[in-house]
C-alpha cells in the first residue's frame, strides 16, 4: 500500500464514500448523502452487529429501557433530534406541545422526590432544596468566565468549591446540619460527573464550561424507545449501504490506492478493517467516538495524524456515566416518587476523599430515577460516574446486586427491604468501540479543539482532495455529549462533500 500523493474521482462517477461508525452521527451522515444523486457508492462500516452506538433500547422487564441516551435534551424548533422524531412519528402529544417545548430549565436537574441519607433519615426537602438552589446558581456563574483570558481556577469544581467553602463559612447552623448541608451538595458534584460525564468537575475546563449550549424544551423520552429513532433513519437506506460486524483497523490516506474490480481509477484513501478487508474511496467520514480515537490514536491513521490534531484528541475530555437497572417485585417508594437521592453523610465537596474502589464505589451513585411501572415489574434506574462506574463495570451482576440491596437497606433503615429480583447495567467504558460514554472539554483543552477535531484531513485541502472528515457528538463546538449534536455533526459532514458536486446549472 504506497503513499503517494491524492488523487481525484473520475468525472461523472461521483465519488465514493464509506461512512465509519453507525450511530445517529453515521446514520444521519448517510441518509442526507443517500438523498444526492451524486452519492451512490456509498458504505457504512459498523464494527458491531447493530445501528444506533450509544442509542441503545433494550427489551427487558416486559417494557424497554435505555441503556446509552435516554432524554431528547431541549426538546424544541431548533432541536434535530425532535424535530426528526416529530416526523417519524416517534413522540407524544405531551412532547410535543408548544408548552412542553417553551419550558426553560437551563440544564438544571428537577429535585428529587425523596433523599435518604447514611443514618437511616430521611432529610428535608427543603434543605435539599436550598442546597440544589446554591449549586445551581454557582454552576450558572461559570458562564461568567466564557472567554475570559485567564479563569481564577482552572476547573469548574474548584470554583464550586472555593464559593462553597466561602459560604459555608457564614452557614450559622449546628455542626449536623452544616455536615449534612455539605453531603447533599456532594451528591450534587456526583450528579453533575454524569451530566458531564467525567470523573471529577475538578477535569472539567472552567473558561469553556458555558460554551455548552442547551435548548428550550422539557427533555422528554421516547415511550418506545430511543432506537426507533436510529431504526427509523437505517430503515430510510438503501439495503446494501449497511455493513455490519466490519470494525476498522486502519485508515489509509494520503495515497494512490488500486482496487481490482476498478483498475483504472486511483482512490486517496484505504480503509482496512480487523478481518483484512480492504476499501478504497475519495472520502472517508468517520465517527468513530472519541474513546475509541484516544486508544487507537497511534495506529489507527497512516499515515499518522498532523501533531495539532492528535494533540486535541488527547488533551479533550471522554468518561464514563453508566446506568444501573434494578427490577423488584413490588415498589417500596410512593406512588408519585419520581426521583430517589442517596446522600452519604460523611462525604464534602470540601475534603478531598479518595474512595476506596472495592469498599465505597457505590458512593458515587447519585441515586435512582423511577422508571413507569411495566406491567409485572418496577424498576428503578441508577446512575454513576467516573472511575467508580469504571470499577462496577468489573464487578459481577451477583456484585453489584447485593452491594446496591445493602445500600437501600441501609438508607431506608429497612434490613428485610426484599432484594432485587434483578439488576442491568450498561459497560460503556469496556464497550471496545466507545470506551466511555461521552465528551467533555477537559482543563487543559478549549472549545479550539473540539473544532481542530471537526477539521477535515489533508488539513487546508479542498474540493475533491477532502479525504477524511471527521463526525461524531465530539465534534460540535456547543453541543457535544448529545444525540442531536451528534446528528448536527454528521448532517454538517454530509453538507460538506455535498456542497463539492458541481451544480447541474453551473
Ligand atoms: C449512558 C449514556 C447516557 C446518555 N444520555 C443521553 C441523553 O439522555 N441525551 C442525549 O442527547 N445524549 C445522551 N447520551 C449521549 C449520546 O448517546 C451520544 O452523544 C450519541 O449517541 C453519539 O452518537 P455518535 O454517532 O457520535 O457516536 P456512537 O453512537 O457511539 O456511534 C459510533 C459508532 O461507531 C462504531 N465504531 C466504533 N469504532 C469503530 C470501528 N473501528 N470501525 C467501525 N465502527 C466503529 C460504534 O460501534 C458505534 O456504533 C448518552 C450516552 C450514554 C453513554
């Protein structure tokens, strides 16, 4: 396989294409270029045996659950994914309507319904309340330090940190209540790792932080499943374009490469999957996720990428957030409880704790949404961030049952609370092909380098020498993390080479 320099398509052929990766970025990429006459060579390699990635339904407990996204955020006009939902028919009239998708909650997570701390006790809603108020009207001041030349700390935890730590020192209360004030505000951090999908917000890049975009909209669900929405775009393609259980090894570009069953044409790019198939195209996008990128990094370009493009890749953030599904037989919550919060009485955002993995990995568990009852089960979803939800993924469901069940027991004050009659969990971090759940702009990174990762590769090339784009949630300045930043991603990539057919009037 020699290097030697791009070549061009042949003219009135158009080009060929192989999109890498098949979850929404991938999808929507190939469904608008499917649209263009232009397009018809077109493959999507997909490492496993099914579409969506990170859009992950899963049929269990007689009903579905989500086990990678599970809200449409900001669910309104300006949203792709509600938009395309609407269209495919997916929502509810609740969803959409105009009242649903003018509610502004500015990324803030509603309150729970019930917190349960350590001793047994059920804490103060008001208290909780108060201590929801405080964290989110700090994590509002972020924005202040959006594109500020120098942050007074480098991450957003420690300027949560350092304001807390100012006005706990006025907090009048007895030395209980302020301890307590401070574990419900830890809960709070280890909420706000799985928005952000980080280990600590000590990661996360204060000056950047307010770059994240959200739309209007009360983040609603798909009553049938995220799935149907990445089903429904796969259901939209051509049958021969999706190739499944084909994951990429190599991405060969910067060369002339020859296929037999078309001699005489000189294709730029070569992709090599792990079974040794071979194929060439003009254009590659890929949207392989970011996880994957870092651990691949060394081999998975040839040649390697350009120093600026693989110094972003490894400055940006990518962690792990993992869902945990517990089943029972019957509800030990209140019929209206929507959102049960476990609150460790000796944790503080103000000690720097280390847990230990094997004793105290639960502890970062922020606590369990209420699922709607199925029809012979009740299910409740937990969720955990960081390297703990790293370690649980190494446990074994027996695990990770029975350490869950002693921390209901323990919080509700109940020994003989019936254990689960079973547990699911996602393992985004082992998954091969994602390596964690989702982006983050890191300390040490800016929104620079989530744009030098969109760059499409020969770095300055135009036109037909466009050899590698690159897609992807990873790749959208203000919406990274999200499905519909994702499809925005693969939609902008599709518009790009789109954009190099020569018009019919020209
Ligand atoms: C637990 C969890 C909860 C989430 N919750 C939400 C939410 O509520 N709302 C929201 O908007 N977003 C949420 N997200 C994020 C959202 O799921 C993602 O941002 C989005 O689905 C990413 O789409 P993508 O196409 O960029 O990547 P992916 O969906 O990861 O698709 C990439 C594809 O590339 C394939 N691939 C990887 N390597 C190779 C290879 N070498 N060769 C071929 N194929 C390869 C993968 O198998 C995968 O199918 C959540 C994610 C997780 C993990």
């Amino acid at each position: 396989m020699e290097s030697s320099g791009g070549s061009a398509e042949a003219p009135g052929r158009g080009p060929r294409v192989l999109v890498v990766g098949g979850g929404i970025a991938g999808l929507g990429a190939a469904e608008r270029l499917c649209r263009h006459p232009a397009f018809w060579q077109l493959r999507v390699l997909e490492a496993t045996a099914r579409a969506g990635g990170r859009i992950r339904s899963e049929r269990k407990f007689g009903g579905v659950v989500e086990m990678g996204a599970q809200w449409i955020h900001g669910p309104s006009k300006g949203n792709p994914v509600f938009q395309l939902a609407a269209q495919y028919g997916l929502l509810g009239e609740k969803e959409l309507s105009e009242e649903n998708q003018l509610v502004e909650l500015g990324g803030h997570v509603g309150l729970p319904s019930v917190s349960y701390a350590s001793s047994w006790q059920r804490l103060s809603l008001e208290l909780v309340a108060d201590m929801a108020s405080l964290f989110y009207s700090l994590l509002d001041q972020t924005r202040e330090f959006l594109h500020v030349a120098e942050t007074p700390v480098p991450s957003v935890g420690e300027f949560l940190r350092r304001e807390i730590g100012q006005q706990a020192a006025e907090w009048t209360e007895d030395e209980e209540t302020r301890k307590l004030r401070l574990a419900v505000l830890s809960t709070f951090f280890h909420l706000e790792c799985c928005v952000s999908g980080t280990h600590s917000m000590d990661r996360v890049a204060l000056g950047p932080f307010g770059e994240y975009t959200m739309l209007p909209g009360l983040d609603c669900t798909f009553s049938g499943g995220y799935e149907g929405l990445t089903g429904c775009i796969l259901t939209s393609l051509p049958k021969d374009v999706m190739v499944f259980n084909k994951p990429v090894k190599t991405i060969h570009w910067n060369g002339s490469f020859r296929e037999e069953a078309v001699p005489t044409e000189m294709f730029p790019v070569l992709v090599e999957c792990e079974d040794g198939a071979c194929f060439a195209a003009h254009h590659v996008i890929l949207t392989v996720p970011l996880g994957f990128l870092k651990e691949h990094l060394d081999t998975f370009f040839q040649p390697p990428l350009p120093p600026e493009k693989a110094e972003a890749i490894g400055r940006m953030g990518f962690g792990t957030n993992n869902k945990i599904f517990l089943e029972f037989e019957e509800p030990f919550w209140e019929p209206e409880c929507q959102f049960i919060q476990v609150v460790w009485e000796d944790m503080s955002p103000l000690e720097n704790a280390r847990l230990e993995l094997q004793d105290a990995w639960f502890k970062k568990l922020v606590g369990f949404l209420v699922l709607p009852a199925f029809e012979s089960a009740h299910v409740l979803c937990g969720f955990i961030a960081g390297l703990e939800s790293e370690f649980m993924e190494t446990l074994s469901d027996e695990e990770v049952l029975m350490s869950l069940t002693q921390v209901l027991r323990r919080m509700t004050g109940d020994p003989r609370l019936p254990a689960p009659r079973s547990v699911l969990r996602s393992r985004w971090h082992s998954a091969p092909y994602t390596r964690g759940s989702y982006s983050y702009v890191a300390v040490g990174s800016t929104g620079d380098d989530i744009d030098t990762l969109a760059e499409p590769l020969p770095a300055g090339g135009t036109g037909t020498q466009l050899q590698i784009l690159f897609a992807g949630e990873a790749t959208h300045r203000t919406f990274y993390s999200t499905t519909h930043g994702a499809l925005l991603s693969g939609w902008r990539e599709a518009e790009r080479l789109i954009s190099l057919q020569p018009r019919p009037w020209l």
